[in-house]
C-alpha cells in the first residue's frame, strides 16, 4: 500500500517538479507552516469581559455583533460601583442581543452570558441534569 502511494506521489512530481523540496522532506513528512487568520479557524470564539465602567459596554457589543462571540461578562464590579450604569449596560446588552437574535443569561448574582442565535443556552434545573446520568 505504501508503494502505491509513493509511486502516485512520484508521478505528480515528474508532472510537477519542484527544486527546493529535499529528499528527505520527501521521504520522511512534510512541514506545514500555520496561517494566522482572524479567528484563528475557529468558528466560535469566547470571550472574558470584566464589567467596571458603561463605556466598556461598546467592546462587548462589537463583539457580539461580529456573530462568532460568546461573551462572559463579569458584572462585580460595576454593581458595586454604580448599580444604575449596571442596569442601563444590561439594558444596552439586552436590546443587541435582542435585536440579533440572541440570548442573555444571567448566572448567580456576578455573570451575564451573551450568546449569538445559534447558540441555546440551558436552562433548566441542576436536579434534572442529575437524572439524565
């Protein structure tokens, strides 16, 4: 089996001869050199944000509206400073992801979820998921 494959791989180089490649490149493997794209590959990113001013709710939302972010946002901060910002950032998430389609979650008291349309958020009771094992 595995002289067949070097003898297709040595008629597509008589097809397309190359001079830089080493024998033993050839032999042994080939070194692929990665490419950095913009999400890495990757179709889905998370993201971490830390909540400490309402002006700090412009990244969050540039984010979301990229439609590849699963944002967690810690919201400590801002709630011990200044709970009115907090609701009105709350509120700005809301709307955007509301008007994409998305869903916002909130988790214990310190963490919001933001996530896009394809994404379903679980919501249902810890004594459930138990019962499923």
């Amino acid at each position: 089996m595995i002289d067949k494959i070097k003898n297709t791989l040595s008629s597509f180089k008589n097809v397309f001869p190359r001079e830089s490649v080493s024998e033993e490149l050839e032999d042994d493997f080939v070194e692929l050199t990665p490419t950095k794209g913009e999400l890495g590959g990757a179709k889905l990113v998370v993201k971490y944000f830390t909540l400490t001013d309402f002006a700090e709710v412009k990244d969050i939302l540039d984010s979301l509206r990229d439609g590849y972010t699963i944002a967690f946002i810690k919201i400590r901060p801002l709630r011990e400073r200044n709970l009115n910002e907090l609701k009105r950032a709350i509120d700005k998430i809301k709307k955007t992801c509301f008007a994409l389609e998305g869903e916002v979650v909130g988790l214990e008291e310190d963490w919001v979820v933001a996530v896009p349309p394809y994404v379903k958020v679980y919501r249902g009771s810890l004594n459930e998921e138990q019962s499923s094992f």
